[in-house]
C-alpha cells in the first residue's frame, strides 16, 4: 500500500474527526488495498458483510432485490466510505449488494476492527457516532426524496445537488432505477427540461 492511499483514507476519516498519530496508528496494521473488476461484487444479498472500505478509483452501486426486481438506492465514487453498514452492525446475512461499475480500486479494513478501536480511543468512538449520523441522515434525505417528491422533482433534485456525478458517470438506465422510474420516463424527463430550458 503506498502513502497516497493512506493519506487518501486518513484525510476521509478526519473530515469527521482529527486523529492523532497514535491513533491513526491503531488502523493501519489493519488496511489493504484491493481490486474489483466490473460486475464483482464488494458485498452480496444473503452473506454477512465485515468490510468497511474507501474507495479510491472506480464506481459502486447499492442495490436491493425484490421480487427478481433489482431496486438501486445509492452509488459509491473515489473518496466516498462505503460498508454494508447494517449487515456489519447486526451482524446479520446483508439485504443489499454492492456491485463495482468499473475496474475499482479500495482500501478496506474489518468493521470488528473498528469496533475495537470503538473501545480503545474517544476518538474512534465519536468518528463511529458521526459515522453513524451521516448515514441516519443520508437516509432520511433518500426517504423523503423518494415520498414526498414527483419523479421529475427527483431528478431536478439530482440535476441541482453535489451528487450530480452520478448523472455524468452512471449508465442512464441505472440512474433511472434509483429515481425510481423506466428509461423512457428519464428520457421524457430529460427532454421536458432541456425544451423548457431553451424556451
């Protein structure tokens, strides 16, 4: 693993919480950086995750299955935390999978790891805290989207929010599953704002 890695991770981790030397220390021991290919999975339906990772090239998606229906509800890009985080806290079979949409580099470490430093520093237990909030909040912020707002208010939404990497990396079919509609009424979207905009 080179320094660049380390330092990529370390500076991720302290946009939650400074770190001291000794405690960034108690980490290390414990990263390597893997590879994924497109298609292979990070974390599958059905089996028990430990993994928490920050990606470093590459793109994921975060998708459930129901009814043979695939259902994406986020996507992972260079910089972003990334975890089948509840398969991880309860220690129960993961309902999601995590898929890599393009050759993926990451650096990974075990959540039990982070349960012990957990237990070690007040540091490490306020980064899981803040962790534990981002995610809460990120949540939320997908729930209401999804409830309260018209598929074309979604996709605006998308258009006019820091995620909007997602609309210039992400295949359109997959952008349309996590909006939570066909191609065709992403397509019909898309051309309703273009024709409005040029009005």
């Amino acid at each position: 693993m080179n320094a660049e890695d380390l330092l990529t991770l370390r500076q991720q981790i302290e946009r939650f919480t400074p770190l001291s030397e000794d405690e960034w220390a108690m980490l290390t021991p414990h990263l390597q950086v893997k590879t994924l290919q497109k298609h292979q999975l990070f974390a599958e339906e059905g089996k028990l995750a430990n993994d928490v990772a920050l990606v470093l090239e590459g793109s994921f998606r975060q998708f459930y299955t129901t009814d043979g229906e695939e259902k994406t509800t986020y996507f992972y890009f260079e910089n972003h935390l990334m975890s089948a985080y509840m398969s991880c806290l309860t220690q129960q079979p993961s309902r999601m999978t995590i898929e890599a949409l393009s050759l993926a580099r990451y650096v990974v470490f075990p959540y039990t790891v982070l349960v012990k430093l957990f237990e070690q520093s007040l540091t490490w237990q306020k980064f899981g805290r803040l962790i534990a909030e981002y995610i809460a909040i990120g949540l939320e912020d997908r729930m209401v989207g999804l409830l309260t707002q018209s598929p074309e208010e979604r996709y605006l939404t998308l258009l006019n929010s820091n995620k909007k990497k997602i609309l210039d990396r992400i295949p359109q079919h997959y952008v349309a599953n996590y909006l939570g509609i066909t191609p065709v009424s992403l397509s019909r979207i898309r051309n309703r704002i273009m024709h409005r905009d040029d009005a």
